[in-house]
C-alpha cells in the first residue's frame, strides 16, 4: 500500500506519519518524487481496512497495490468435491475445477410440483448431467410472478437427489434461511440480486457447504471477486464462480454474456468457474452455442435450465431446453474437451488420457455412452 501525503507538508509533518505507522507496528519508508511525498507500507496490510490510514493526519489517500480479495488471489488449481450428502450418497463425488472434466449442473428454473422434479432429475441424470439445479424459492423483479414453492420444494428436492443420486443446488435467499437450505442442498446458490448480500454471503461461508456464487448482473470482476472474499473470509474456500451475463446497452438478449470474464477470473484466482448460458442470453436457441464457447474457453462447467416441457415452464419458459437439448449440448463438450485436450486432470491415475477423462465422467449417463463411436 502507498500513503500519498498533502503536498505541503514539512519533513516534521512527514515524520508524525512515520512515527504514527510505526505505534501500529507497520514498516514504513517515505519516498519523495516530483515535489510529492508519498508513504510505501512495507508490512501486511491486506486486512487492514483504508480508513485505518486516511484517518492519520497529513495523509490524503491510500492506494493498495494488489488485490483487496487477498484469499481469493492466493488460491490456486482449487478443486472442490460435490457428493448428495443431503441425499445420503456421501461416497459418491463429482470433481469441479483445477482441470478435471466440466461439470454439468441442470434442471429447470423452479420446482413446479414433485412430479415434475422427479421426472426431469432422471431425464438431465440420463443426458449427462451431474447436478440437479431447480430453484425452491424463487427471487422475482414482479411480485405478482411465481415465488417458488419454498420447504415444501426442498421437500421434493430431496426426494429427486435420492431417487437419482445427483447432488442438489439450490438458492437460498436470507441468512434466515441458510441452515434450513443446507439440510436439502449439497450447493448453496447465491444469485445475481444477492451478490451484495454481505450478511448471507457471511453466514454461507460460516456453514462450509460449497457455495455457487453468481456475478450480479452490474457487477465488475473484482466486485464479484470480493463478494467471494467474503466468504472466503469465513473459512470456507468452496467457492464456485458463476458468469451469467451482465445488464448492457443490448435489448435482443436477456443480458450480455460475458466470456472474457472466465479466462480473466482464472488469471486472478484458482477458483472453479462456470458458465450461465440460460440466463445469459434468455433465448433457447442461444444456449447451445454459447455453452460450446464456454467450455472451449476454459470454463469449469454449465449451468443450464433444462424442462422436460419447456414452452410450459411456470418461470424463464424462454430459456428452457429440452433433455435432448441437453444431451446435444453434452456430446459438444466432450468432443471440446477432446479437440482441445482439457479436462486432463480428472482421470484417477497419471496414466489416464484426456478421452478416458472425458468418456468416464459421463458414462453412467445412458444416452452418451456412445460418445466414443460417435466423435
């Protein structure tokens, strides 16, 4: 951090300074350029919060040189293990991030009814999916549209993860709510309108149940990122990032996707990353290609709404795709992750090549078991 001064300080003044950092136990050098003096902080103070300096007499501002997202930064190649422990299937896992293959996380945008949570789990489970996502409660701009069905959701959650074995992610709205979300949930969601949320994002990494972490939908890299950091901060690192399209000039698509962010998110932070197409561009038949340009991009996994009858959907009918949408969508993954040599760390032994990465994280799924013929 530097410390600029007010010009017309005298050498007396700038001392006061020194001698104050120094009371608080931090290193401190005076550097004096173009008729400017300036303060560079040897010590760590990447916890200490900016008013801690302004707050010292003759000092104007306080630049920090790195990242304020200390703990966000310094993780790297994170690797985070989803099991449906809520479910009771703790021994089975999926891997996300640091290379292994991309996650697919899928379902429709709210839980309508038991049946209908039921039959589209086992249909995105036979497309290849590895997540069931469906929202239980359900943040809306108006408050006349559809809210979700709450408990009684989680209920129905719960009973698909068993029926399947697929781990559930899920919102959760308040920091009310958190405990009673994570007894249905193995991903607790975080959306885009609560990425400010600060006492939710708290109270999530105080629970230590992995976390999807959504960009709000004006928010900057590094607002996401200290979003993160507040989590983090709890002593949680399962952290997952999710880009799903920032608010633009634009009006054809629902947001504007914004694919740089993976790479960039990955250049500042070891932290999984996915990709939102659903909800990035709100049409159906945007979804697909945006999802190929996501994997081949690096992104860690999708996150797409997938409805067994999507022109029917209670919420986001628009964006829904179908279980044979999402099969497709699937097999352009593989064959991305083959044409490009990703995934590569998902195999269980050194030996493994990218195709037996690729192939082995969707086998059990029926429908792409033929992947390898078909490539």
């Amino acid at each position: 951090m530097i410390l600029i001064l007010k010009p017309e300080l005298d050498s007396e003044s700038e001392d006061r300074v020194l001698d104050r950092l120094h009371e608080l136990g931090i290193n401190a050098q005076i550097v004096r350029t173009s008729g400017r003096a300036v303060v560079i902080l040897k010590s760590d103070v990447s916890e200490e919060p900016n008013h801690r300096f302004t707050q010292i007499e003759g000092v104007v501002k306080a630049v920090r040189l790195s990242p304020g997202y200390s703990l966000a930064s310094s993780i790297k190649n994170k690797s985070i293990a989803i099991v449906a422990s809520a479910a009771g299937y703790s021994q089975k896992q999926s891997l996300i991030g640091s290379g292994h293959m991309p996650l697919v996380m899928a379902g429709p945008c709210a839980v309508e009814s038991a049946e209908q949570i039921l039959e589209v789990a086992a249909a995105v489970k036979d497309a290849g999916a590895s997540v069931l996502r469906a929202g239980a409660f359900k943040p809306r701009t108006s408050p006349y549209e559809f809210q979700g069905l709450g408990e009684e959701g989680l209920e129905y959650l719960k009973e698909a993860s068993k029926q399947t074995g697929l781990p559930i992610v899920t919102e959760v709205l308040s920091p009310d709510k958190v405990e009673t979300v994570a007894e249905f949930a193995d991903i607790l969601q975080i959306g885009t309108r609560n990425m400010y949320n600060y006492e939710l994002l708290r109270e999530a990494g105080r629970l230590g149940r992995p976390v999807l972490l959504k960009r709000g939908m004006s928010a900057t890299i590094d607002e996401l990122l200290y979003a993160a950091e507040y989590v983090l901060k709890e002593g949680n690192e399962q952290v997952i990032l999710c880009e799903r399209g920032i608010r633009t000039f634009e009006s054809r698509m629902r947001n504007t996707l914004d694919l740089s962010a993976v790479p960039l998110l990955k250049s500042l932070s070891g932290l999984p990353v996915v990709v939102d197409p659903s909800h990035a561009t709100g049409l159906r038949a945007m979804v697909r290609p945006m999802a190929r340009a996501a994997i081949a991009c690096g992104a860690d996994g999708l996150l797409l709404e997938v409805h067994d009858r999507p022109e029917q959907s209670i919420s986001d009918a628009e964006q829904a795709i179908d279980p044979g949408e999402l099969a497709s969508v699937v097999k352009d993954m593989v064959s991305i992750v083959l044409a490009l040599g990703l995934g590569a760390g998902s195999g269980d032994s050194e030996e493994s090549t990218v195709e037996e990465n690729a192939l082995g994280a969707v086998a059990p799924c029926a429908s792409v078991r033929t992947l390898s013929e078909s490539i």
